[in-house]
C-alpha cells in the first residue's frame, strides 16, 4: 500500500510539472502577441498612439489588433517598414494628423484584411500605385485634408487610383485643391457607392468623371462651379438611383444656366436643390433656382447690352479723336497756310516748266533756238 501511495503520489506531481511546464510555454509564446507598444494604450482588440510625437508607426503592434489608431504624430512617410509582421486581423487602420508625405509600394501587404483606412488631414505629395496589395478588402478611404497643392494632385491621384481598389465603396475627397475631378475613377472605382467632393475647389465637371455605375450619393456642395453643362446633365440623367447634393456653389443665372434650371424642376436627383440660390448678376442674388423664369435669364437682351454699351463708347472715343484732331488743325492754322502755299507754288512753277516744255517741243523754230541756245 505504501509503495502504491507513494508510486500515485510521484505521478501527480510529474503531471503537475508538466501541466505548468505547458502554461509557461502558451504565455511566453502569446505574451509577445498581447504586449502593448511604448507610449500606446491597449483596449481589447484596439490600439491607440495618439499624439505621441512618434516619427514612425511602432513595430510591435499586438497580432490580434483589429483596429489601430496612431494619429496625431509626426510620421512624414509609411512604407512596407512600417508594418513587417502581418497583421491579418486588423480592419481598421486610422493615420490621419500625421503630416504623412508619402505613401511607399508594399506598405499595406501585411494588412490582407484592411476594410477601413483614414489618411485625412495628411500632407500627401507622392502615392505609390502598388501601395495596396493585389487582392485586398478595403472598402472605406478617407483622403479629406490631405491635399494641398493641385499642381501636383492629379497626378497622385491617378496614381492612387491606378492601384488595386476594386472593393472600395466610400471615397471622401474632401476639403482638397483638385480644380476637377480625377479621369480615371469610372475604371477604377467599379464599385463605389459614395463618393464625397464637398468643399474641393472644383471649378468644373469632365465628360465621363462621374459616370460611376454604382454610384448612389455624390457630394458636390461648396465648391466653385457656375454651371452644369448639358453633358454632365444627362449622365446624372443615366443614373436615376443617385442622390446629389450641391448647395454651396456660386452659381452663375444667365442664358448658360437654362437647361439646368430646366433639368433641376424636372429631376428629383438633388438632394438640396431648394437650397440653390444665384451668386450672378447682382439683380438675382438669392433668387432660388427652381423659382427662376426663363424670361429672366434675358441672355439676348443682356448681349444687345453690352454691344450698346460698346458701341457707345466707340462712338464717345472717336468723337473725342476728332475734336482733338481739329484743335491741333485749328493751333496750326497759320502754319497750314503756309505749308499749303508752298506746296501750291511748288505745283505751279513745275506746271509752268512742264508748259514751257511742251511749247519747245510743238515748234520747231523755238526748238532750234533751244539748241543753238545751248550750244
């Protein structure tokens, strides 16, 4: 009995040695996965770097982070560097305060299940097109207050846009210097659903831009645009599911701007179109739009306007041309005369040898006295 007891007793404590030998192991191999990074603050399953004056994203970020927030920093570039360790069960990923430059190739292949991504209030100037990987799930990209100089946007733009974003269904631009839309978006953008323009500096519409076709809510209020061309007017018109907002814009209420009212009372694709008022001519200032008439878009009357008024102001310009042209006449009277006179005389005396010549040569007589005279 002893010996069995004691035999018993040997095996539980081997298999408790064993039971904590395993818990050691699990805990050094999961504690590296759960540590949180320096100057970083863990929840669950999210990780937050805010305003931490960091110059790059911390490398060890938890493996089982599903949304990561390193905002407010001073991270002027990101690159495949700034995530070596896959992370595939992040879906959220927010950079924005971060003074980011640019955007290198690669940067996002560690991140294969990436949904949402926030680059706002950056200070992009180069995208790299092999920024996202292949095959990739992003569906939400915010871009609004990153670009500042539209010298050089469409042409990061285009680069962005040359990527891999077939799944992506929410882009916002907004509060950017784009000047106009960027061309390239109907092919790559086959599945967006909104895309948000407000308060972009666009001055006008391509043919083609926003021909999306699934597009369902675009944001075009607080912007620079006059007019909506017939073109733009019947593409909106293909795509009767979309909802359009564009208050905000100084729209100019002349003979351009007719088939847009027409299109605005017959369509109810504007989400805000009571709020469309005239910003041109003065005398329609605040007028709405879907309450202007035809017969006060006077375009005729105000092109015969201005050819009055130019006409008139000819007219006042050479009146003045001749009345100076006959106080200089009228200044130099005496000097006239005398310039006349001499001219007069002149015309005489040549007159008279012209005379005098052809008397010679009509009599023969005088002629040989001519010679003789000569000789």
């Amino acid at each position: 009995m002893r010996l069995l007891s004691s035999t018993c007793g040997e095996i539980r404590r081997r298999g408790l040695g064993s039971a904590i030998f395993h818990l050691l192991v699990v805990l050094a191999v999961s504690l590296p996965c759960l540590s949180c990074p320096d100057r970083c603050v863990c929840s669950s399953q999210t990780v937050k770097c805010q305003k931490q004056d960091l110059d790059s994203i911390p490398h060890s970020i938890p493996s089982n982070t599903k949304i990561l927030f390193v905002t407010g920093n001073n991270i002027s570039s990101i690159s495949a560097d700034s995530f070596p360790s896959p992370l595939e069960q992040l879906t959220d990923l927010y950079l924005s305060g971060n003074e980011i430059q640019s955007v290198d190739s690669e940067v996002f292949d560690n991140l294969p299940n990436l949904v949402r991504l926030d680059l706002s209030n950056n200070n992009i100037q180069e995208f790299s097109e092999r920024a996202f990987p292949h095959s990739n799930s992003l569906q939400v990209l915010n871009l609004s207050r990153s670009f500042h100089n539209y010298s050089q946007t469409n042409d990061v733009l285009n680069n962005l846009l040359s990527g891999n974003l077939a799944h992506l269904t929410v882009l916002d631009l907004s509060d950017n210097d784009l000047l106009v839309p960027p061309d390239n978006m109907p092919a790559s953008l086959p599945s967006l659903l909104t895309l948000n323009l407000q308060n972009a500096s666009i001055v006008s519409l391509r043919n083609g831009t926003l021909t999306l076709p699934l597009l369902r809510d675009l944001h075009l209020q607080d912007n620079r645009l006059k007019n909506l061309p017939s073109a733009i007017l019947s593409d909106f018109s293909l795509a009767p599911g979309l909802h359009i907002h564009l208050s905000g814009n100084p729209w100019r209420c002349d003979c351009f701007i007719e088939d847009m009212v027409a299109w605005l009372k017959n369509s109810t694709q504007v989400v805000d179109a009571q709020n469309l008022t005239c910003a041109y001519p003065g005398v329609l200032r605040r007028q709405a739009l879907l309450h202007l008439q035809q017969t006060r878009l006077k375009c005729a009357g105000n092109m015969e306007g201005v050819l009055e008024t130019s006409y008139v102001f000819l007219g006042l310009v050479l009146a003045l041309i001749g009345v100076i042209f006959l106080l200089v006449l009228y200044l130099n009277r005496k000097g006239i005369k005398r310039w006349m006179y001499n001219i007069r005389d002149a015309c005489r005396d040549h007159m008279e040898g012209y005379h005098y010549r052809y008397e010679i040569n009509s009599d023969p007589r005088l002629a040989n006295l001519s010679i003789n005279s000569d000789v």
